[in-house]
C-alpha cells in the first residue's frame, strides 16, 4: 500500500508537471511527461494488481487456516469429552464394587 501510494503521489506530481509544461508551450517537455505518465500509471497498476493478487492469497491462507483450526478443535474437544466419559464410568464401576463393602461397614 506504501508503494502505490507513492506512485500514486508520484503520478499526480507527473500529470501536474505535463499540465505546466503545455500551459508554457513546451512540446519536448509535455512529450517526456507523457512517457513519465505512461509509466508511472503502469507502475501504479501493478501495484494494484500485486495487492489484489496478495489480499485474495491471504483470504485463502486464512479460511483454509480457520477450516483447519475448527476441525482440530472439535476432534480435541470430542476426544477430551470421550475420555472424560471413559473416566466417568470408570468411577461408577469402582463405587459399584465398593458399595457391598460399604452397606457391611453401616
């Protein structure tokens, strides 16, 4: 974004210089503003394209990310759940074969 802006900056300056140079009425000055004009609009262009061409790149990077990052967190979160229920029912199975031991003890 910094680079287009100053070519951006840059291109206005050479489309204020070619306005000068033809109010004054000088050909050979207009004509090397316009080749300065040509090519600072491409440059100005492709600063566009290259950021449109990251910005859509990074938008990918991101939802590929995100649809990863959920996926994972919901294996961990089934998986964390699962084995508490494993350790749940592990404890009522302990107090199951406590509990004859227990109604001896009242």
């Amino acid at each position: 974004a910094v680079v287009s802006t100053q070519s951006t900056g840059t291109l206005a300056k050479k489309r204020e210089a070619k306005n000068k140079a033809t109010l004054q009425g000088k050909a050979d000055r207009v004509a090397q503003c316009d080749e300065d004009i040509r090519f600072w609009e491409g440059k100005v262009e492709k600063c566009q394209e290259d950021f449109e061409v990251i910005s859509k790149n990074l938008k990918e990077e991101i939802r590929i990310f995100e649809e990863i990052w959920v996926r994972d967190i919901k294996e961990s979160a089934i998986s964390y759940f699962q084995k508490l229920i494993d350790c749940e029912n592990q404890i009522v199975g302990h107090w199951k074969e406590f509990l004859p031991e227990a109604k001896i003890i009242n």
